[in-house]
C-alpha cells in the first residue's frame, strides 16, 4: 500500500492515508503542491506537506469559518476573503444573498487553477460575477483600506513559514482599520488540543485591535488535532449573537451548532488565563 | 526516532506517535497490553494495537462517559461499569457523593493491574471501599439481574473482538432490565467522521431496548477519527436534562457542556434517517 504520511512539525500524532493514485505534483512559486485520492476522502489537497482540504469533509471546515461571522453581522455586503484559493470560502460566502462583492485575494494562482481543476464542487464559485480574484499578499491588500469591509475572513496554511504574516499585531490592526462598523474577523487558529499555546496567543494578540474578541469550534478529522479553533474578532458586535433569519443550505452549520460552537464563558477564561488544567 | 503506528481497521486515517521508551509489553490472557513514553501525550496505554488512554487527555473521555448520565440520573446510588480496567471511569463515578456502590466488572484483571502500577492518578478509584471488582464477562454479570441499578456504564474497546458481545440487542434487553425505574445506560459508540455507519446501528439496536435513546460527542484527539460519539439509553428520562445540582471538579464537563455535547435534534434525526449528506 502506498501511504502519504503528513509532516506537521506541531502535530504530537502524525497522520497518514492510503494513496490510491497521485493526481497532481509540483512546485508553485510558494510553495508545494499535491493533490492524491484517498479510498475513503476522495480527492485530498496537499500544501507543503499538509492535508488542507478532502472531497468529503471540507464543508465542516469552509461552513464553520464562514457562517458564523456572516450570520452575526446584520448584513454583509463587501467581504475579504485571504487563502483559500480551493474556492470552499468564497463558495460558502456566495450563500449569502446580501453579499454583492467578494475580494478574493490568494497569493498563489496555481492553487486556484489546481482546485478548478480537480475540485469543481469546491471551486464552484470562483467565476461568480460578485467575486474579484487578486493574487497577491493578503496583508498588502489590506493596508491602508478604510472603514468599508463587512467581514474579513482569513483561511491560511497553518501558522508557520509565509502564513505568518497574517497572524500578527500589525496584520490584525489593519483589518481592524478596513472593517466598517459593523464589520466582523474571522481566522483559523489551530487545535485546542494539539496547539493551545499558538490558540492563546492569538486570541491575545486579537486582543490588541479588536474591542470583540472569541472564539469556536469545530470537529474537523484532517486537521492535525482535530478539535479546530477560529478566532473571531469585531469592533462591537457579539458574534455569539445570530443576526440574520435568511436560510442557507448547509451540511454542518446550523443556528444549534451556531450556539454551541462556542466555549462555554468560564472555560473561556479559564483558556485565557492559563487555568485550563491541560 | 521509534514510532508506534496504531492498528485500527476501520480507521481511514492512521495515527502514529513518538516513543521515547516503552514501559511494559506482554500478553494477558485476552489481549496484547503495552504501555509506552511519549513527550506530549505521557505515558500511553495500549489494547491489541489500539490507544485505549493517555495520561495527558484521558479525562476528556472519562468525564464525557460518566457525567453525562449520572448528572441527568436524579440521585444514582448504584452504579454498574463494564470495562474499563484502566480505573478512569470508576474515578469519576466515585466522584458523585450519592453513589452508595459500584459494581467494576473488567474482564481482564492484567489491564487492572498495569494501570495501578503506570497510572496511578487514572486507577486512584479502585482501591475505595464502594467499588466491588469483578473480573468476568460484563455480558454474564447483566444477564438475570432485576431492576436494581441506577446507572450502567459501558467503557469498552472499539466494537470488534470480544467487545462485540457489548452491542448486541441481547446484551441492551439485559441492561434494560437490570435497571431501575430512572435508570440510565451509556457506552462509546465510535467516530461520527469515521464510522457514522457503526454509530447508527448501535442507535437502532439500543431502539429495540430503551423508549430513550439520544446521542452525543466530545472532542477525544486520541481515538480515531476525534469527534467520538456516546450512546445513552433510558426507560423515562430525558438525558439532555441536568437533575443534581451538586458540584463536582472536572477539567472538561460543564452544565454547559453537557447541553452542547448532544447533537442538534434535527441533526440527529438526519443522521438516523441516512440523510446528513456526508
């Protein structure tokens, strides 16, 4: 049997899948890319050596980092959406009838042409008329914008080599400056089982710009820890709060799992503070 | 570096973990019992291949095992638990005052034995006057027993092998009537990312033998597939319900937790009906 196995450097238990055919290999100008497929995954897309998204379970991941912000804000209109050049974000975020334009700004085009290709169902919405592809740094694109952004939605690599950049202080004060009102963040930020320290600092680091800032989860197998974590942040509104009654077709999220998603308040703290016991 | 690569067949992901030493490795007389190091996770214990605890997470699943039923039980006074000889969940029963008895039937007296000497915080429970060992077949203990127990706990291996006998509609018709009125019955019943098809059958052949049954999950990194599924059953009670209000010191369950662990209603009803479109 042929086996990928995944060179996560944080991860405690490395992960590994049947291969029954490698489908795409090569080298983009950033970085490594591979998608195989997998008995049971279907097609698996590889970044550098990391699963990042499966046929079969992607939409936990791309419903869970979408949603939430989207149905917290009263009514978005202009989102940023930073990675995810598969297309799973910007397919979710085009659920939302009151969105008219979608800045989709990857940094690597070969990504977006390699899920056009082998991930259809996921790439769907790319060539929507609201949505505006930009290839370029994500922390370029939103320095210096003012006060006009509904929601920006980041969905990087893990937190290492080049995705950095969109984990700190500077990055998150600029998003904070493009964001309207009543404009909403959201970011991955690892596994509360695997990462808690890298969870922590984030969520603190957030701290800085946002006014608002929590956190959720969601059960997501590929991701090295599984009990993955998005950090929200906002200038004034709760995004624990459901704000919009319009109904979208989903296979995960729901308003329950809106609710539940989020740590209980004193496990909260209690995360924040270092008093987990874990 | 020396990696153990976990056994499991039904797991479309393989997990394998760092070994800095391994502390014990021999056969009893049912299976194949190891216990290694590993630098994030401590000590590990080991069933036929497959990761049963680790000193760092057990507790998410012992928590999540116990309290669920024996907060919703009004006042649980006897308590069965079939399985596990690691001690974890004898603990957190022995942590409600109200529990007069606890019947621990483990079969294999060898797993017993090994955690006293490797994880003394897990097995602290079994030595408390309360807790009466058996070391037989959880199955034959049931079996004839009349309307008695408050509360049976299966803490089993994964559902192969011997363990099989564990889920058999049988096995829940014994269950249901050795307990009383406000009895409640609990056991694991694997991934829903990994074996959602395992965690309907359970579902439907404890249908044959409890008016209640319901379902939850929690977070457990070490078992494949993560987001690991409980199945409760009852004779009246609703098991979402919290009855006790006395407190008792966890890391993970919560009042809040318990209502957040059960899957959404119209969640559970897709899932039972084949249609959750994963």
């Amino acid at each position: 049997m042929i086996k990928f196995i995944e060179k996560d450097p944080y991860a405690p238990i490395q992960y590994s899948y049947e291969v029954s055919r490698i489908l795409y290999h090569k080298k983009s100008k950033f970085q490594d890319i591979m998608v195989f497929a997998n008995p049971f995954f279907g097609k698996v897309l590889v970044l550098d050596g990391v699963v990042q998204i499966t046929e079969r379970d992607e939409f936990f991941y791309h419903e869970m980092l979408v949603h939430i912000v989207l149905n917290s804000h009263p009514n978005p209109k202009k989102v940023v959406v930073i990675g995810g050049g598969d297309g799973g974000t910007v397919r979710e975020v085009l659920k939302h009838k009151s969105v008219e334009k979608v800045f989709f700004i990857e940094i690597d085009e070969d990504v977006i042409n390699v899920s056009k290709k082998f991930f259809p169902s996921v790439a769907s919405g790319i060539r929507d008329k609201r949505v505006e592809i930009k290839c370029m740094d994500g922390a370029e694109f939103v320095k210096g914008r003012r006060s006009d952004i509904d929601a920006v939605i980041v969905d990087s690599t893990d937190i290492v080599g080049f995705a950095k950049s969109l984990f700190t202080r500077n990055f998150f004060r600029a998003i904070n400056q493009c964001l309207a009102e009543e404009g909403m963040f959201v970011t991955l930020s690892e596994s509360l089982h695997f990462h808690k320290d890298m969870v922590v600092e984030v969520q603190k680091t957030m701290k800085s710009s946002f006014p608002v800032v929590d956190l959720y989860t969601a059960p997501i197998a590929t991701y090295a820890g599984n009990w993955w974590s998005f950090s929200v942040g906002s200038k004034q509104l709760d995004p624990r709060e459901i704000r919009r009654t319009g109904r979208i077709r989903t296979k995960y999220y729901s308003p329950e799992i809106h609710r539940s998603a989020f740590l209980p308040k004193d496990m909260y703290e209690r995360l924040l503070s270092g008093k987990l016991g874990w």
